[in-house]
C-alpha cells in the first residue's frame, strides 16, 4: 500500500525532534575540582569515592 499523503518537511521534522544528541552530563571532582563524568574516575588524581582512589602511574 502507498501512503495516502505525503509527508510535510514540517511533520517530519516535529517526529524527530527528540532524536538529537545530548551533550555529557559533568561533574566536578570533590578533590581535584577537574571536570569528570559521574559515577566514573577522575583523570586527574584517580578519585572515585569516598573510601576508593585509583593509583595512577606517572609517565615516564
């Protein structure tokens, strides 16, 4: 079956108006204060939680 009508650029464009991408939701590092993704380690100093801190090795 063909469609009865054809799809206005406007109704198209209000269909995929929640398919844009969502930029990174960041937070700050309580330590460091450099910007990180939650619920992840910081890049800077290693820091995940309260009582857990990564040991980052320094480059040579």
């Amino acid at each position: 079956m063909l469609p009865v009508a054809r799809t206005s650029k406007s109704r198209k464009g209000m269909r995929r108006a929640h398919h844009a991408l969502k930029g990174a939701n960041f937070s700050k590092c309580p330590t460091c204060g450099k910007p990180k993704l939650p619920h992840r380690a910081c890049d800077g100093c290693g820091h995940v939680n309260r009582r857990l801190s990564l040991v980052k090795a320094e480059k040579a």
